[in-house]
C-alpha cells in the first residue's frame, strides 16, 4: 500500500502558505477545506493554498509537493483516524462517526493518487469550473539513475496527467521586464 506524506525541496512553504505542512507528515489533497468558500475572493496566501497546496493532516498546513511512500495498513487507519479527530476539531464535523467517514473517503482518494512508484512526486492545481472545485494532478519522476530528491530543480522529468488551465511558462519568469 502506497500513501503521501509532504516534502520540502526548499523552504518556499514557509513563504507562500500561512501555516505551512511539516515535511514527512501525513497528506490528503485537502481540497474539501475550500468547499464552502468563494474562491474568486481568495487572495495571497489563501489563493495559493487553493491553488496549490496539498493538505498535512497533523499540522492542518499546506504543503506544494508531497511524495508517495509506502504505508501499512496501521499507517492507513491511523490516518483516518487523525483526520477524523482533524474534521472534528477544525472543521466542525457533528460527530466522530461522521468524521471517519468522510475521512475514509479523503484517503481513499489519496491513495488513488499513489499508482506511480515509491518516491514520486505529486503537485495539485485546483480551478473553480462552473462554480465546482476541480484538481489536477501532475506527477514529477527522478531522473534515470538519480539518487534522491536533494535538488529541487535539477532531478525531475514532469508528465503531467492533467493539463492545469493557463499559459504560465516559467522561462518567462526569467526574463527581464520590458523598459519603455
């Protein structure tokens, strides 16, 4: 069995979310955190967590990438169950019951990201279509023959499984502006 736990390449988390997940904490994608809130309102910080962030469910902290690791079953329930207590505590659930069943859910639906091979990377990118949160999920696989993830842009081939919406390119971002 396979599950996500969050990674930090670089300390940008710390920078680009208000409360940032720890690395190597348990993950879900979180986007259920947003479900009753206008993300067209969204700025800074906020926006970035809907746009990017993928839940660590003990620190209720957003994290931009996580990683798939294996995971036992103990590690499974064990999870459900902190999210449960989580959704409870934080979120307000009615009852723990109730909780553990949408728990169940959120990390069966973690676990359906987790096809790839130990080690993978997985980035999210939520859009509101038609007025419905949707994800996207892109996947960032080491290199042949690269040992670890040790530098966060010189190890990864991208293979997006989902196209996000957008023309961002990032070699834009290195070019001078324009002086008039």
């Amino acid at each position: 069995m396979k599950l996500l736990r969050t990674i930090a390449l670089d300390p940008s988390d710390t920078f680009v979310f208000e409360v940032p997940a720890e690395p190597g904490e348990w993950a879900v994608s979180g986007g259920f955190r947003f479900y009753d809130c206008n993300a067209a309102k969204l700025s800074g910080r906020e926006r970035t967590a809907f746009r990017s962030g993928f839940l660590g469910v003990q620190s209720w902290g957003w994290s931009t990438l996580v990683q798939i690791v294996p995971a036992t079953e103990a590690d499974r329930r064990m999870l459900v169950e902190l999210l449960a207590r989580q959704l409870v505590d934080r979120f307000g659930a009615p009852d723990i019951a109730i909780a553990r069943t949408a728990a169940e859910e959120e990390v069966a639906f973690a676990q359906s990201l987790c096809t790839h091979p130990v080690s993978t990377l997985v980035a999210v990118h939520r859009s509101v279509n038609d007025g419905e949160i949707r994800e996207s999920f892109r996947r960032l696989q080491l290199r042949e023959g690269q040992g670890g993830h040790s530098k966060a842009f010189s190890f990864m081939e991208v293979e997006d499984d989902t196209e996000p919406e957008g023309d961002f390119k990032l070699a834009d971002m290195s070019q001078e502006p324009r002086r008039p």
